[in-house]
C-alpha cells in the first residue's frame, strides 16, 4: 500500500514537471529557430560579400599588373630589341606566377607575329580572331582605359593540361612608346594575358565550403563565331545533391576598374543549403498537449507493469538479503530462484582461471618484447650511423648546388647589367659610362680605356698602372685578333678591341685579372661587341643632328636651326625683359645674274665667300645662319640697340670694300648685299623679324636703284 502511494505521487510530480517544461521548451526551440534563421542568412550575406570582394580583387591586381609591366621601359625596347628577350620572358614568367588568375602570357608585335610567350603555344593562329576587333576598338575609343577584355570559348590559347575547358578571358594591352606631343601613337605591340576558367574557379573555390557554390553568368558577347556562347562557371567545394534544400543570393558583378576600357557585367548567385522553412517547432507544439496526455497515460500504464513485474520480486529478493544478512538461513515460502547466485561464483572462479593464464602469458610476451627491443636498438645504432654519412653526403652536394646556383645568379646579374647598359650609354660621358659598368661587373678586377673617337686620346684606368699601358705589347697595331693577352706579374692583361661596321679600331678596353673562364669570357665579349655597336650608333646619331642643323654649301646653321634659335630667345626675352637680343636679316644682291652668267658653280662660291665676310664681321656670341637661296640672317644674343648699331657699322664697311667672289679660271663678281636690322629694344619680340626683313627690302631696292638694275 506504501508502495503504490509513492507511486501516485512520483506519478503526479511527474506530470506536473513535464507539461510546463515541455511548453517552455517549444518556445525556447522557437527562439532559437529564428535566431538561426537570422544567422544563416548573415552567413549568406558575408560569403556573398567576400566572394564579390576577391572577385573585385583579384583583377584589379591583375589590371595593375599589366599596366605597370606595359610601361616598362626594358619590355617595351624588346619588341625592336632581341636581346632584351630573356627579359621579356622574365617578366611574362614572374607575371605569370605571381598573378594566380594568369595562366599564359604572350607579347606580339604590331603585326600580330609572336616574340615571346610563356606557358603558351608557339605559332598560335587564334590572334586571328582577335586582332580585328582589338585594332578597331583602338581606332575608334578615346577614354583612357587601355586593358581590353574579351571572352573565348572552344580555342587552344595554350596547352590543354591548362585549360580542360577551352574556356576564359583575354586581356589585351597594347605597348606604346613615349613620342612627340601632337603625333598619333599607334601600338608598337599587344600583351596577351589568358585567363581561364579553371583559374578563377580555383582562386574562388578555397572561400567555399561543403554545400555552398557560387554560379556566375556573363552579360557580354564573346568574339568571332561564339558570341553568346558563354556557360555558366559553376564553383563548389566538394560534391553539390541537387535535392538538398537551399538559399540563394544574387548579385550584379561588374569587372571594372580604371585600367579596363569596357567594363563586364556578371550576375553572380550563391547558394548554401541551410533552407529556411516553416519552422517545425512551432507544428510541434500543436501536438504537444496531445503527446503530453499520451505519454502520461502511457506513463500510468508502465507504473502499474513495472509494480506487478519488477518492484514486486525485487522487494523479495530485498526481503531475502535482508533475512542473510541477519543470519536468517530459512528458505522462504515464495517461489524465488537464486540459482543466478550461483552461476555467477562459477564465472567468477573461471574469470580468476583466465586472469591467471592470461599473466604468464604477458610474462612471457614481455620477455619476448625486451629481446626484440635490445635487436631494436642495435639497428637503430647503425641506422644513425648511416644517416649521419648520409647527412654528410646531402650537406657536401647541397654546398656545391649552392655554389652552382650563386655563380649562375651572378652570371644572370651580370647580363640584366649588360642589356640595360646600351640604355646608359645614350646620354653622358662614354667613358665614365663604361668604366661604370666594367667596374660593377668584375670589382676585383683593374679595367683601362682608350676612345679613339675623342680629340686626347688618353687612357681612363680603376686599378691599373698607366705606365704598363703605354709599353709596346698593350697597343692594338701590334695583334691581329681582336683579343689577346699580356702576361703582367703574375696577373694578365686581357686587351679586347672595340670596333666599327667597318673593322676600324676605335677604342681598346683592358682588364687585369686572372686567366678568364669560358663564361667570363662570353659575358665580356658580349659587353665589347654591343659597346661597339652602341658606340657606332651614337656616333652616326649625333652626326646626323649636326648635319640636320647645317647648311651644306657654307657650313652654317641651315633655317631649322634659325627657327628653333629664334623661339629660344623669344621665350627667353618674354621670361626676363631686361635681355634685348637683335636680329639681322641679309640677302645677296646679284645672285641670279651671276648663275645666268657663270653658271650655278659661281653662285656657289659667291654664297660661301659672302659667308665668310659675314662670320669676320660677328662676334663670337653673335650667330650666323643661311636660311636657304641668297638669305642670311644673324641674330646677336645681346642686341640692344647699340650692339646692333655697331654691327650694321661693320657691315657697311665691308661692303664699302671691294670683294670678290672667284673661280679657278679667273672669272670674278663682286659681293655685295642688302641687309636690315632690328631689336627688342624698339619692337616687340614677335615681330622683330618682320621689320628686319621690310628693312632689308628696302635696302635691296636702294641699291638696284642707285646702280640702275632693273630685278
């Protein structure tokens, strides 16, 4: 009766704790839903943030990355410049690698030929396809964007193993070189950057996880045939189950940044399966009170079977126990079995029997363990021995590796020096320009040069005796190969001579070192050579711009030399008025007369004696020019008004002296010349040639006046 008491009551406690808690917790489960709810949706927000942020990224990057290496001066001077390749295909290298979206890289010329390529296909034919759209667009945008994008679908742009899909983005970037303002630029070549699809799939994919996929779809046309051909990019991590609920986003990408000409629109949608739907604790609790009941009366059923079938043989037993424990042996009236008892001793006993067996066994499996742990040992002495030789081994080829690979960096230094030395050598001194580099190159080494092509020959020297120079067995004359050695205390002179096109000796470089390797000697021999070719050329450039600026017949400075003069000192007088120059324009009178009468060889000379008289009457700071036919001019660097009045005096006495113009035969004309002046101090700047040159005419017509010559 106490019994089935305490069960009521432990019953009812039960009830009373469970509806409650059950109620309270569908209401806790809601909140909780929808803080997950929310939850999932910002994870939804930041991944779609995230992957629109490294999109954004990754090509602005690479948009800063083309644009600084199209302006490189070196890759730019490559395309006209074969030496410069190993540079070019440095840059396309390191472009290559340090930009994870490129896959290959080619640089073309303005024919479309290739000249360098890195990861791509030699001979490759799609530029076709690109090559009129891209000359087009040129022609016809003005913006300032210079990166042009364009898709490609179904063609090889570089080997397969890279691009399984046949898929991805061109960038084309055309190469100028810096001109003249006012001049039309027009690309001296076009670097070609391929982006494929499985590039941009591996940049984005690490930001995913298990579930989670990013589908991107293109708003723009492809070229040639494929326009519009563009499937979707699909980027997962791991296995996508289509049946799995999801949510999605989506978001309008556009690939633009200041360097790309005509941005590209993608509409990106991202999807994770964490679907939000009705909330199923809040159908739960439609059924809870029913549960509730269910499981009460459920609970009051179980009550009563477990009295009837468990609590009511347990108290026996209870009863029992109880009975031993007092010394109560009496078997009792019910009907309990305890044969149970006495199985157990028996497994008990048998336990014991195989706990025993069990520790002999270990004894003698520990003994067996401690005779394999001493063989152990033993091997393990001689396996670190034989790593110690081994280490050993790997540690002497490790240091002549890197002694290989110090002496190849030095040689690979030594040529990125040599290529950029024919850039020094455009402007400065030559010879400090050369000692320079020599010097730099080979620092423990003496070095001495001479240039023929200066007025003193004199020799330049880092680390060499001038006196042992001078001897007999350094001078060129003396060996007929354009290198040999000289034996100097133990120590060699290498003499290597610099050349012309034409096998003329024009400069002669010694270097005082030991016997030189085969490497040395190529590097040096490839610095001789392009010394001379550059030598060569800055010769003939400087003079072909003298020749430009120089009158043929009299020497003197020609018309383009007189204009360019002329605005000089025009800028100059508008920047400090204070200094006056004057201008002479000169014309000599009779010219046509003496080529109709002599011939064109009289006038000639006629031209070139009436330059003479013109140079003996200037000063030194005053310059004279044939501005082509019978014109000369003068303009006087300081020409106030009184230094122009003392060179019209000169001039008037020269021409009251009698002068003649002669040929070899004997036949003679007289010089003579008209001439009018004028200066910034009277006129203004602008127009001081205009009222020189009205005087001269009307000194022109003076003289055919006074001497009865009809023109």
């Amino acid at each position: 009766m106490k019994l089935r008491l305490k069960s009521s009551l432990a019953l009812l406690m039960l009830i009373i704790a469970v509806v409650p808690a059950a109620i309270v917790g569908g209401l806790l489960l809601k909140q909780q839903s929808d803080v997950e709810a929310n939850y999932r949706i910002g994870m939804l927000d930041r991944l779609s943030n995230t992957i629109k942020q490294e999109f954004d990224y990754r090509f602005s990057l690479l948009s800063t990355s083309l644009d600084v290496l199209s302006r490189d001066r070196l890759f730019v001077q490559a395309i006209d410049n074969f030496f410069l390749a190993g540079h070019v295909s440095s840059s396309l290298g390191t472009l290559v690698k340090n930009t994870p979206l490129i896959q290959a890289a080619y640089l073309v010329d303005d024919q479309w030929s290739e000249i360098e390529s890195y990861n791509g296909i030699h001979g490759l034919s799609s530029f076709s396809k690109l090559k009129d759209v891209l000359t087009y667009r040129l022609s016809n945008y003005s913006g300032k964007g210079r990166q042009w994008v364009f898709y490609y679908n179904d063609e090889d742009l570089m080997p397969k193993k890279f691009n399984l899909t046949r898929r991805g983005i061109i960038i084309g970037v055309p190469i100028f070189q810096s001109m003249t303002n006012g001049l039309k630029r027009t690309p001296l070549g076009y670097l070609i950057i391929v982006v494929p699809i499985e590039n941009i799939i591996k940049v984005l994919q690490p930001y995913l996880k298990d579930g989670e996929r990013v589908i991107l779809q293109n708003h723009f046309s492809g070229t040639g045939d494929n326009k519009n051909d563009m499937s979707n990019i699909i980027i997962a991590q791991g296995e996508i189950d289509k049946n799995t609920p999801t949510i999605n986003k989506i978001i309008n990408i556009e690939l633009k940044n200041k360097y790309i000409s005509e941005p590209i629109k993608y509409t990106m949608k991202v999807y994770m399966d964490k679907y939000l739907g009705e909330n199923p604790y809040i159908k739960s609790l439609k059924y809870i009170s029913f549960f509730g009941v269910v499981i009460i009366l459920l609970s009051l059923f179980s009550a009563g079977l477990t009295y009837r079938w468990i609590a009511r043989p347990l108290g026996g037993l209870m009863d029992v126990v109880r009975a031993y424990s007092r010394g109560e042996y009496k078997q009792s009236d019910e009907k309990l079995r305890f044969a149970e008892f006495f199985m157990v001793e028996r497994l008990i006993r048998n336990m014991a029997k195989t706990i025993r067996a069990q520790m002999a066994d270990l004894a003698a499996t520990n003994k067996e363990l401690n005779i394999a742990y001493l063989e152990k040992e033993q091997a393990n002495l001689q396996l670190v021995n034989f790593n110690d030789q081994l280490e050993r081994k790997v540690e002497d080829k490790t240091l002549a590796l890197s002694r290989s690979l110090l002496r190849e960096k030095n040689r690979r230094s030594m040529l990125q020096s040599l290529l950029s030395f024919s850039h020094e050598l455009q402007s400065g001194n030559i010879i400090e320009t050369v000692m320079t580099q020599v010097v730099a190159l080979y620092p423990m080494a003496g070095w001495a040069m001479k240039s023929y092509a200066d007025k003193e020959v004199t020799w330049a020297c880092e680390n060499i005796d001038q006196s042992r120079l001078e001897m007999p067995d350094i001078q060129p004359e003396g060996h007929y190969s354009d290198y040999y050695c000289v034996s100097n205390n133990g120590r060699y002179l290498h003499c290597f001579k610099i050349k012309n096109s034409q096998n003329d000796i024009t400069g002669i470089i010694v270097m005082q070192y030991m016997a030189l390797e085969h490497d040395d000697f190529e590097v040096i021999s490839l610095f001789i050579r392009q010394l001379s070719i550059e030598l060569e050329g800055r010769l003939l450039n400087e003079e072909l711009a003298r020749i430009a600026v120089t009158d043929s017949l009299t020497g003197l400075a020609n018309r383009k030399a007189f204009d360019q003069d002329l605005e000089e000192h025009i800028q100059l007088f508008d920047r400090y008025p204070d200094r006056h120059f004057g201008l002479f324009m000169l014309d000599v009178n009779g010219l046509k007369r003496a080529n109709d009468r002599y011939g064109h060889s009289m006038g000639d000379v006629l031209l070139i004696e009436t330059s003479k008289l013109l140079i003996e009457s200037c000063r030194l700071t005053d310059k004279v020019y044939r501005l082509g036919g019978d014109e000369f001019a003068i303009i006087l660097e300081t020409g106030g008004c009184d230094s122009c009045g003392i060179l019209w005096c000169r001039l008037e006495k020269v021409r009251d002296q009698t002068n003649y113009a002669c040929l070899p035969d004997g036949k003679r004309v007289e010089i003579h010349f008209a001439v009018g002046y004028a200066s910034t101090d009277l006129y203004p700047a602008d127009q001081i040639c205009l009222v020189a040159d009205k005087a001269m005419y009307k000194d022109k017509r003076h003289f055919y006046e006074q001497a009865g010559i009809k023109r």
